[in-house]
C-alpha cells in the first residue's frame, strides 16, 4: 500500500468536492429540466456560468466598506475548509489509530458552514441595499431553525459511533451494514428537510427565481458581482456537495476502508451514485411542489427538528 | 345606502336626464352624444359637479368609466373641458343597460380649476392627478398633491397635452428631490425600494414597501416610466394612421387596443362592420383572452415558484402564440382587426384554431386540476392579497380582478361590441368569484379560458359569410366623438376619440383596464406579505405600457 498520507488525501478529497460541486447543480438542473418536460441546459452550464463570472469586472455599491470585498473569499475559504472534513472515497474504521480525517470533526463542519453563512449575511448588510438586508434576514431566520437541528442530527449518530470525527463515524458504520433502525430513519428523515433547506431549495427557497422580493440566499449575493460573486457562487455549489456527503457520511456509509487505487475507485463510484441519488431527490420535490409560504418554514422544519430530538431521544434511552 | 341600492331605476337616457334635471334645478343642458342612446349633459357651473355625481353615483348607482380632458382654447368657447363618462356599475346579474353619460364641466382658459372627485369617488383619483400633470388643470380638494404622469425634474408649468405644447421639444431635467412618497416611521420599518429595473425581464414599475419585518404597512407604487406620449403623437394624424399606434399600446392587450380604436373611428364615419368582421373579431379577441389567461395562471404558478405549473403554463401560452402567428403573421395578433373590419380570414385556419383550442382547454382543465390537488400551491394561493367587494367597487376595478372579488361586470355583456351584440349575437358566461384572494383570480381566469375554447370552438364552426370589410370614408366627419369599450384580457379598455375640423384626430384617451386596476394593487399587498407580493402582483397581470402610454 502506497501510503499517501491522511493529509494529502483530506485535500484531496476537498477538491474533488470543489471541483465536482458545480457538476452536481447541473445535474440537478437538467433532472428538473427533463421533469418539467424542457430540455434544460446542458450539465456543464454551472462551470460555464462560473469561467463567465470569472472574466466579468466588479460593480461595488458606493455604500460598500472595504470588508464587502473580502466576504467571497472568506465564504469561499470557510466552506472549502468545510469540504475538507467530510469522507467522500475511504474511511478506515476507527481503529484507535490516526484519524483519516485529520482537519476536524463533525462539529467543525457544521462550525464552518455556519461561518460561511454568516458571512455571506454580514457581507449583504454591509453592500447597504434592501434586497440584500431582505435576504440576510430571512437566510439567518432560517439558520437558527436549520442549525440546532443539524447538531442533533449528528449527535444522533455520532452516540452509537462513540465519536464526532466523521471519518471515524462512517468508517464504524461500514462495519455493521444493514442495521438500519428507528432512529435512524427518524433522523435520515430530519437530514433530508435539512438537506432541502441547507442547498436553498423549494419548498424553502427558490434557487431559480428572478424575484428579488421572494429571495433568501439569491437575495444577498444581489450586490456582487465578477470574481466576488464567483466565489460566492463555487462556495454554494461546494457547500450543497459537502451536505449531500454529509448526508452519506451519516446515513449511508458504504465506503471503502482502504486507500488503494483500486478501492478509491471504488469509492468515488459509490459516491457518484449517492449523489445521484440525493439528487433526484431533490429534483423531484423541486418539481413537485409549491415553495412554502414564509411564515409556514417553521413548521415545515419543525418537523425536521421534531424527528431529529425523537432520534437522539430513542438512541440515549 | 342600503335604501338607496334598492330604489336604482332601470337605466336609461331618459331616466338619467330627468334625475339629473331635477337634482341640478335645470342648470344643465343634454344632448344625446356621443352615441344615439347616450347622455352628454353640460353643467352651467362647475361647482353643481358634485352634486351632478352624487346623483350618478349615489342615485343611479354609476360608476366612473374614464375622465377625458381637452383643449379647447382654440375653438369657440376658449377653454378647457373636462368630460366625467359614468356607466352602469352596481350588477345585477342581468346585462346592464349599454349606456354612457358625461358629464361635461367648463375649465377657464386662464386658470383652469374643476372640483376634485376624489374624495367621493376614490376611482377618480388618477384619472383627476393625470388631468394635472398633462393639462395643468388643479382638481380643487384633490387629497394627492403628488405628481403621476410626470416625474421629478419635469419643468412646472410645462403641459404636454395641450394643444401648444410641442412634443418635438426637449424639455430640461431641474433638480429635483427624489420621489415623494408617504414615509412610515416607528421601530423597525424599513423601506424597501424595488425596481424601477428588475432582475427579471419585465416592464418598469418602482415599488416602495415599508415594513415591518415581512409585514407590509404601506406601498407605494410610482408608474408610467414606459410614458411616450401616444396620446400627443396621434393628433393630427388621420384615424387610419393613428390606428397602427392604437395597435402596438402594448403588446399584450393587441387585439383589444386595436379593435377598441377601430370601433370608435366607425362610429364616427356611421359605418358598421360586416357580420363576418364581427364574428371574426370576436374570434381574434377570445384568442387573445385565452393566451394570455393560460400564460398568466402559468406566471402564478412562477409567483408561488410551482416549477411544473409554470411551464405548462408556457407550453399552452407558447403553443398559442403559434397559432397566432399562423393566422395573421404577428404572435400578438397584430394586423388582424383594422378599421372597417378584419384584414384576414380566419376560415382556413379553422380546423386549426378549433383544434388548438380544445387541446388547450383539455390541457388547461388537467393543469388546473393539479393545481387544485397540491396543497403547497393551494396553501400559497389562499386567502393572498385578498381585495374586497367594496374596496374593489370603489377603486372601479375591472376584469378579472373585479370578478373574482364579486363584482359580475363584463363589458362582452354590458357593452356589446363585435359580435357580443346585434343579430346572432355570442353570448359568454360570465364568472365570478367572492373571496378576493389569489386563488380567486386563478378560478376566475381558468373558467373565462374555458369559457374562451366554447365559444372560439363554437364561433369557427359557424362563420356567417361576407365580405370582410365595409369601405370608410377617405376623410371623417369633423368634430364628432366616438366612445368604445372592449373587454380585453385584463377588463375593459375605454377609447375615446374626437375629430378636429379637417376628420383628424383632435384628442385620443385611453383608459385601460390596467390603468383602472393598479390602484388596487398596494391595497391587496397589505393582506399579504413582503416575499407574496410577487404572487399578488402576477394574480393582477396588469400591463405597464398600456397605463403608461
């Protein structure tokens, strides 16, 4: 066995997430395309849109402080951060030695992605317009619904695995495939409501309107624009492939323990079809429904709260 | 009131003369103009205008059609007139009688002062702010100083629609404080500004919201940023030139502008449409109706982000369209009504239409049932932007708008125009509607669309034959007027149009059904929140351009 070592691979694991994060959105695109009978643009649209933004110059409002151009880089930084912590191709069971993931836990990640939307907020309430104020408020209502949840989603699992390091957590699941109970499906259940709130999708918000009144997460990237808004935009896609790994991280753990090309191979597979997945999910409910009315989130993530404390509750009793 | 609502007489010329006669103790004089079966009564005074309304209004139960200013400064009587047309509004189920009465109120050259209506008649409101800004006519008591038409940094004192402005000149922008608009204070009210440039490709409109988190204490909308002076640009063309302008007001409403234009101008030349014109138009108008609903329930869908709703909603529009184009060359219809009747004939696309029209209603009765079955878009749509039967009668809502919030007005019924009326007359079912809300209007659009496939199917299965077009005379009488309602997409348009001494058009007003619903727009934004307001606005479907001229 060649021996990589756990850094290289935790980097490298982050930029396949970065750099397969847009593919994912233009997935999900064409998926609701072809659902609501269009033909859709192609899937590499997302990285075109990205190189347009790139060449593009920066427009700043005259109400900007000098921290408005910081906040792409810093948000883009803190989820890239985030992407580091998820297994995507292998996890070792725990077995006592180094973790495969040595950059942090789960806990950190979440710590992270809180990071990067909170930004994102500061950054739209220092640009000084409405939509961008509009937006943060709306996007920090819905974090203090998302973010407890999250933590006791992860508690929920991370009690049986006896651990907060992810790597160590789905490499402990692996082990004991096939047992899938109460409190798991409850909390899969919690994840996948967060799933739909924490990529900025219908029935929470929705990713495709040019309607600035309806917009929570659109709404604060309104004041950037060029390279700014290019990170803001990778740091999106990156955030809702990081969730998805997340997602199977906890949920559905078949991956390999080795790093072995062959195995690697292997994982990046198995982890292209949960995508997948996670994807067409999303894409169906994008098509299916309605977006909530505002003052309906709440109980819409109630529900995900409700399911996730049920979970913790079963699993400690 | 109640005893009021209960005494209304049958309507008609006669009864309204004797009512008014007899309010006014004489100091009026009638002509029957300008149709046959109308009322023109001029008032001595200016100061009997409310007492002349009052009885309208109140007696007869009118309501306000249009408000048409001129300048007359040239002419005999060297003043200004401001014409005040009311029509039957209170419904009663049955058609209500095709009649107009204006009231005509004399404005001195000078110092041209009128009393305002407004606190009376809440639907004068614009009507009496345009009259302002484009003839410098001061509606005494009018409770909004504000500008409508004109924007900041026009010069004061500068008039465009009066007969010595010359619409060639460029007027200097001056300094100006920014839009005045009503300020709410108190902790925590924001202002949020929108538009007038919007992320999405649609027309310019600025909205400013105060709120209170996602509460809308108040909005004010400011307009006519799409104004180009089409009323200015027609006089002194000839009617036929004119028409094309009537056409293009705006894209939507097409068939409605044009077919309201031409109308006027046959009145004035006593020429009446072949039979085969009228049906014709009422298949060109019912086509239109039915593009523009399914595209609008579609629009909702976007509105209340319904993904799948939305581009079904574009397949039927689109689908339409192209049937449009194959008919008369132009998706909007264009080109298909002209004055004296229709330019093409629709009779070999007739299987075409009649096919295209019961597949859409086929498709339209399965998006609608989908709607209805998913309860996140039923949520959305229930009890949003509610406006109620009274606020909609005040503000003279039209349409839509007016029927889903109870009111059964129509103009196809209460003002026969094409084949709506005369021997063989199409007879549509009118729908209404009581809660007010979103979801009314999206039921009121889906049973007129359905409405529009019967009749369409019915009209192309039997065309009366003849010729398409009956010959206008080369110049038009001098100094005549005409008057047309049609009922377009959006409720009904109102033309107004009156000759000069050579048969050109001397003045043109168009009051559309846009322009007589946006007021009602802010007041049903207060019964929905600030992230609805899209929603409640695509429920309205209300055209820039038309109210902009």
């Amino acid at each position: 066995m060649g021996r990589a070592t756990p850094w290289a691979l935790a980097l490298g694991q982050m930029a396949l997430l970065v750099l397969l994060g847009p593919l994912v959105t233009g997935v999900i695109q064409k998926l609701k395309a072809r659902l609501q009978c269009r033909r859709g643009a192609g899937i590499l649209q997302p990285y075109r849109d990205l190189t347009k933004l790139l060449r593009k110059g920066t427009v700043q409002a005259d109400t900007a402080g000098s921290f408005f151009r910081a906040v792409p880089v810093l948000v883009l930084a803190s989820t890239c951060a985030a992407a580091a912590l998820v297994p995507v191709l292998f996890a070792p069971p725990a077995a006592g030695s180094a973790s495969p993931l040595p950059l942090g836990d789960a806990i950190l990640l979440l710590g992270w992605l809180a990071l990067g939307r909170f930004l994102t907020a500061v950054g739209a309430l220092d640009a000084g317009g409405a939509f961008g104020g509009m937006g943060a408020s709306r996007e920090m209502t819905v974090a203090t619904l998302v973010e407890p949840v999250l933590m006791l989603v992860v508690f929920s699992v991370s009690v049986v695995a006896g651990t907060t390091d992810l790597g160590a957590i789905a490499g402990h699941l692996s082990l004991r495939r096939g047992s899938f109970g109460a409190p798991d499906i409850l909390a899969l259940f919690a994840m996948l409501v967060l799933l739909l709130a924490e990529t900025g999708r219908i029935p929470v918000d929705n990713p495709d309107t040019h309607l600035e009144l309806t917009m929570l997460h659109e709404g604060m990237l309104l004041e950037h624009s060029g390279p700014g808004l290019f990170c803001l935009v990778l740091a999106h896609h990156t955030k809702q492939i990081v969730v998805m790994a997340l997602v199977q991280a906890l949920f559905l753990p078949w991956i390999p323990a080795s790093t072995a090309p062959f195995a690697l191979a292997l994982g990046l597979g198995a982890f292209a079809a949960r995508t997948l997945v996670l994807a067409i999910f999303l894409a169906l409910v994008e098509s299916s429904y309605a977006k909530l009315r505002f003052f309906r989130l709440p109980q819409f993530l109630g529900i995900g709260f409700l399911s996730a404390f049920l979970a913790v509750a079963l699993r400690l009793l | 009131m109640a005893l009021e609502l209960d005494t209304i007489p049958a309507l008609s010329a006669a009864v309204v003369s004797e009512r008014l006669g007899a309010r006014l103790g004489g100091r009026v004089a009638f002509s029957s103009a300008p149709r046959e079966r109308d009322v023109t009564a001029r008032l001595e005074r200016a100061d009997d205008l409310l007492e002349a309304v009052r009885e309208l209004s109140g007696g007869l139960g009118m309501g306000l059609a249009t408000v048409v200013a001129t300048d007359e400064r040239r002419e005999r009587e060297g003043d200004f007139k401001v014409r005040y047309v009311f029509e039957p509004a209170r419904p009663t189920g049955e058609p209500l009688a095709d009649l107009f009465v204006s009231v005509v109120v004399s404005a001195a050259a000078t110092r041209p002062e009128v009393p305002s209506l407004t606190p009376l008649l809440p639907e004068a409101d614009w009507h009496e702010r345009e009259m302002r800004d484009l003839f410098g006519i001061e509606p005494i008591g009018h409770p909004d100083p504000r500008t409508l038409v004109l924007h900041d940094g026009w010069p004061a004192g500068l008039y465009p629609l009066r007969k010595d402005f010359d619409a060639r000149m460029q007027p200097e922008r001056l300094p100006a404080p920014e839009f005045p608009h009503v300020v709410v204070e108190g902790e925590g009210v924001f202002e949020i500004p929108v538009g007038p440039i919007h992320a999405g490709i649609i027309e310019p409109g600025h909205f400013r919201f105060s709120s209170v988190g996602e509460t809308v204490l108040h909005l004010d909308a400011r307009l006519f940023f799409t104004h180009r002076g089409l009323e200015k640009r027609v006089e002194g063309l000839t009617p036929r030139d004119a028409f094309f302008i009537a056409e293009r007001l705006c894209g939507a409403c097409s068939v409605s502008h044009a077919l309201a234009f031409a109308e006027a101008v046959e009145q004035i030349a006593g020429v009446t449409a072949p039979p085969r014109a009228r049906f014709l138009r009422v298949v060109a108008l019912e086509l239109e109706r039915l593009y523009n609903h399914v595209g609008d329930i579609g629009n909702i869908c976007a509105g209340a982000s319904y993904h799948a709703g939305t581009s079904a909603g574009m397949r039927l529009k689109e689908t339409l369209q192209r049937e449009n184009e194959q008919l008369t060359g132009n998706r909007f219809l264009r080109g298909f009504v002209v004055p004296g009747g229709v330019y093409h004939d629709g009779a070999a696309r007739a299987a075409a239409i009649d096919r295209v029209a019961r597949e859409t209603g086929d498709r339209l009765t399965e998006l609608m049932l989908a709607l209805e079955r998913n309860p996140s878009v039923v949520d959305r749509l229930d009890d949003t932007g509610i406006l109620t039967p009274e606020e909609a009668r005040d503000l003279g809502v039209t349409g839509v708008a007016a029927r889903a919030s109870g009111i059964d007005r129509d103009a196809r019924r209460d003002h026969p125009h094409a084949a709506f009326g005369g021997p063989g007359a199409v007879v549509p079912r009118v729908s209404t509607d009581a809660a007010g809300d979103v979801h009314a209007r999206v039921t009121v659009r889906a049973a007129e669309a359905a409405e529009s496939v019967r009749l369409l199917r019915q009209l192309v299965a039997s065309l009366p034959p003849g010729p398409l077009c009956a010959p206008l005379p080369d110049v038009l009488p001098a100094w005549r007027t005409g008057v047309a309602v049609v009922e377009s997409p959006r409720g009904a348009s109102i033309h107004w149009l009156r000759t000069d001494g050579a048969g050109r058009v001397d003045r043109y007003h168009v009051r559309s059904a846009s322009y007589a619903n946006w007021p009602a727009v802010p007041v049903a934004a207060l019964r929905a929140i600030v992230p609805d307001f899209p929603l409640v606005n695509k429920s309205f479907e209300l055209c820039y351009a038309c109210t902009d001229r």
